[in-house]
C-alpha cells in the first residue's frame, strides 16, 4: 500500500478521467499511500482503491486532498480547476451508481450481521456470568447442606432415630432443586446463544468476502471474439417459475465463468439437484405455485447431498423480518428483496463460488 498502484483494467472513461485527475493531485503532495492514509485516519487499502480508480470516493476525500495540497503549496487551487474536479467526479459517479449502491447495501447488511454478533456476543456474557453465579450458589448450599446432614447425623448418634431432620435441610435442597433447573434453562440459552455468534460472525465473513468482489473488477458480459471451450468453475442453481426471471439471472451471471442451471419449481429444483455435484450456490425464488420456496429449502436441507449447498432466498415480498426469519430458519444464507441490484447478486454468487472451490481444493 506504500506505492500508487496502476489503474484499474477495464474502467470506463469516465472513472478513467476521474482517477488520473485523482492520481495527479494525489502526486503533488509526495507521500505514500499509507503515509496519507494514516495522516487523514483513512484505510490505506480504501485510499489505493480510490486512487486506482476501483472506487469513486466521496467528494470529502477530495476536498481534503485540496485542501492538503493548498497547506503544503501555500496557496488553493483555482476555481476552474476545482470546477472541473467536481465536473468529474460528478460523471464518475454516475458511471457506477450501481456498483455504489450494491456496495452500500452491503456495508448495510455488514453493519446490521456486525450487531447482532455484538449483542450475541453480550448476550453470551450475560448468561454465562448468570450460569457462574448459579453454580456458585449450588456449590454453596452443598456445603451448607453437607454441614446439617453431618450435625444431623452426630446428634442421631447421642439421642437416637428419634431426631428429626431439620426443616433447613429441606428449604436448603429445595433452593438447591430451583437452581439446578435454572442451570438447565441457562445452559441451554448458552448454547443457543453461541450458535447465533457463530452465525452472525460467519455472516460478517462471508458479506467482507462480497464487499471486496462488489468494489473490485466484478466480470461483466462481453462478447467473446474467439470461442474458446474451458470447463466452468463451479455450478449454480437457479430455481424460479416464471421464464423471464430466470432468463434475468443468466444474463446477470454471464460473464462470471459458472454453469448456471435453471429450474422452474420446487420439484424441478430437487430433481435437479439428485446430482449435487458441483453446486456452489442455489439462488431460490419464494413465491411459487405448488412447493413454495421455503418448503424447497426444507427439502434441501434434509438431504445429506445437499444440505450444506449455500440458498440465497430471492423475493418480491417486503422486508417483513418475520419473512426474513422464516428464510433464514429454513435454512438460507441470505435472503434479497427484489428488484435487487445486479451487483449484488454477482458480488454475493461469487463469494460462495470462491468459499466452495477452496473447500474443494482443502484450502
């Protein structure tokens, strides 16, 4: 990150002109990256993206360049120059609007997995303090208990069978019953509890792992101009009942290098995954005549094949959170609401391409 890095391959001219203009200014002030990264409390990877022209930044990015520029030079850069900074950025920006919603929405759903991790992880404390502190008090009332059962048993040798227990003991173990069973409740909160830390971190994982194929160089479909026949890196399921969606994910998956494979029901969809091999990731519609999606995904999930193939829910449903817990309960990974940005799902299909051929290859 010390170095400028070359600019990006395949960008258009608007992002092109944008990021020389960037690069230029960013020359004048004569530091590194890192170096210019660390003196404005920036990411230097977030920086060398902007400069590359992988990303267009904010216009606060590039006022503080100017305005870094003007302190070091002793004087501010004229207004024409200023105008036409701002002429580009404008263009450049409307150039990628649909790359820089896709990545906003993915912040989004970073930050919201990055909560519920957080208040898992608190909720996980909680309870394990609350477990702590019952065991501690069961570990007291046995000694307290032991301590009457022993005087108990040393007054039945002076007097004889005669003397009764006493009534502490009883009031004592009953107290010790009630813990116990809150012990059983907690432990199994705990586990419950861990289970959604791990979920929710695993989510965060995997939405990094999209966020940094969505701001790089994301294949797009381009004519070929000499055919050439090469095996696909992997295999995707999309499953929908009406034709015209499904035409609209292979033409937004082309370009990626994977075998898309259709299927127009639940039923359709089992079958076709009789032969699992291959398949990375399902992109499944929910609101289908006969088996719906959610019962396809239950299906899925019971099959020993099959039941670790990621599902990414694909709906025109709101975003109610109890359709949204429905989907993840039946086992989805994600759940999109449509109509959703073309970048997005090429981003989020192929982070679980990637996770599956490392898996294959035992990384």
């Amino acid at each position: 990150m010390g170095e400028l890095r070359p600019l990006a391959e395949d960008l258009n001219d608007d992002c092109r002109q944008f990021a020389q203009a960037l690069r230029t200014l960013f020359a004048g002030l004569g530091v590194s990256v890192r170096r210019y990264a660390a003196r404005r409390y920036r990411d230097a990877g977030t920086v060398s993206r902007y400069l590359s022209g992988v990303r267009v930044p904010p216009w606060e990015f590039v006022a503080d360049l100017f305005a870094d520029l003007a302190a070091d030079h002793g004087a501010p850069a004229t207004t024409l120059t200023l105008d036409h900074v701002r002429e580009l950025h404008r263009r450049a920006l409307q150039a990628v609007v649909p790359a820089a919603d896709g990545v906003r929405l993915l912040q989004q759903q970073l930050a919201d997995a990055d909560r519920e991790a957080r208040r898992a992880t608190v909720r996980e404390d909680v309870i394990g303090d609350a477990l702590l502190d019952r065991q501690h008090r069961i570990a007291d009332l046995e000694m307290r208990i032991g301590l009457l059962e022993n005087r108990w048993t040393a007054e039945r040798g002076r007097t004889g069978p005669v003397t009764a227990e006493p009534a502490d003991a009883d009031d004592l173990r009953a107290e010790r019953r009630r813990l116990q069973d809150q012990i059983g409740s907690l432990e199994t909160d705990l586990e419950e509890t861990r289970l959604r830390v791990m979920l929710a971190e695993s989510r965060c994982d995997v939405l990094e792992r999209q966020m940094a194929i969505a701001e790089g160089p994301i294949p797009v479909p381009r004519p070929d101009p000499v055919p050439v026949a090469r095996p696909p890196a992997a295999r995707i399921l999309a499953v929908d009942d009406k034709q015209a969606n499904l035409l609209a994910l292979e033409a937004v998956l082309a370009g990626l290098g994977h075998e898309v494979v259709t299927a127009d029901s639940g039923e359709a969809a089992l079958k076709a995954l009789l032969n699992a091999t291959g398949f990375a990731v399902i992109l499944l519609d929910v609101q289908m005549p006969g088996m719906d999606g959610y019962e396809t995904a239950l299906h899925i999930k019971r099959r020993a094949r099959t039941r670790n193939i990621p599902i990414i829910f694909l709906t025109a449903m709101d975003r109610d959170p109890s359709h949204m817990f429905r989907g993840y309960t039946a086992g989805a990974v994600d759940y999109l609401v449509k109509p959703f940005d073309p970048w997005i799902i090429r981003a989020k299909v192929e982070a679980f391409v990637q996770l599956y051929l490392e898996a294959r290859a035992g990384l």
